[in-house]
C-alpha cells in the first residue's frame, strides 16, 4: 500500500457517533485510573501507531489541537494520515503540544517539557499516550488517588525504568502537569496527573 493510500484509509466509518463512544471511554478512564478500556471502532493507523492510540487521534485532535509526534512516527505515513483525518497541525515543539503520541519502544524524557497548564488554566497542558507491547504480564504498579477505592494494580509492559522518577516529578506539579495514556493494541489505561503510582514488592 502507498504512502498516499495509507493516509487516507483506516479511519473511522462514522466519524460522530465512534468518536463520541471513545470520548466517553476516556472521560470513565480518566474518573476511574487504571481501569484497561478497550476500544470498539475498527481504524486502521499506520504502524507503528497502535490501533487504541490511533482511535484516540481520530477522537481528540483536530486543527486546533498541535500534536507532537515521536521520531518513529514522524518518519511513517502517521503525520499525514492524521492530518487527512483530524486537520491537527503538527508540532516539533513539546509545550505547544496539547497531544503527544509516542510509539512503543520510544524512550521517555521528562514529562516537564510538555506544556502542563498554569495554576489558573491546569487544562491547558499536554496529553500524553504512550504506546506499549501489553498492559498486563509486566511489572506491577500499585495506583492510588482520586477514583480509587483503596488501591489498583497494573502491570504494562515496556514502560522504561525512568518512568516512576518523571511521574513523581509530574505529580510534583498539580494543579499542573501532564495526563497520559497507555495504550497497547486494542487496549487503553488513563493516569491522571492526580494518581500516585508506586512499584509494588515482589
């Protein structure tokens, strides 16, 4: 398939009412962290763009949302397959991003970069989603915060060891600071910037 083809294929087949659908899940997903959604429209993302990373592209960006893209995925027909879809202009730029996207295997630098809102507008900030191989089989984290009734246990796989020291730093913040997403295939979890997360013991 052609670079040109795959931009413009893969999206979602009614546009309104899957979009809405997602939208709901993220907004349960991020009232209730932890909890593994899965998405339902069939899309079609180039690789390396997961399918639930991609459905949440096609929902939240459009020409008024600046999306950076990690490295692997500027190279691929993602930039245009986004643009055909959602209209969102591309930036190079971390903190004028209000959506990030990283493909699994990306290493992560510090969460600070990205625009994490002000004291008076904390929405104002990025939203980050971090594609995995698997959100279960790794090591557990143990979530804590609002939306939890005592504690929720995850366990992504592929998220570097860095990750719980920029988290820390993120949570550090709040008000500000960034939210983010993990995604792997079909499947998807929300982190809020409001959740404590912890290695649990072996």
């Amino acid at each position: 398939m052609g670079l040109k083809t795959e931009a413009l294929t893969g999206g979602f087949a009614e546009p309104v009412f899957h979009a809405q659908s997602v939208f709901k899940m993220l907004m349960d997903g991020m009232a209730r962290p932890g909890t593994i959604q899965t998405v339902q429209p069939h899309v079609a993302p180039p690789a390396p763009l997961g399918i639930a990373a991609g459905t949440i592209a096609l929902t939240l960006c459009d020409h008024d949302t600046p999306v950076w893209l990690s490295q692997g995925l500027v190279k691929s027909a993602v930039p245009e397959w986004l643009g055909f879809h959602t209209g969102a202009p591309l930036t190079s730029d971390k903190a004028e991003a209000r959506f990030a996207f990283t493909e699994a295997g990306t290493a992560l630098s510090s969460f600070g970069l990205f625009a994490s809102g002000t004291q008076e507008y904390p929405d104002r900030s990025t939203t980050v989603v971090i594609d995995l191989a698997e959100l279960a089989g790794g090591r557990r984290l143990a979530l804590m915060g609002p939306g939890i009734q005592s504690v929720t246990e995850i366990a992504p796989i592929g998220l570097p060891e860095t990750f719980l020291r920029l988290w820390t730093e993120n949570r550090a913040l709040f008000p500000r600071g960034v939210d983010i997403v993990l995604t792997a295939g079909k499947r998807f979890l929300c982190l809020p910037r409001t959740t404590k997360i912890t290695a649990t013991e072996i």
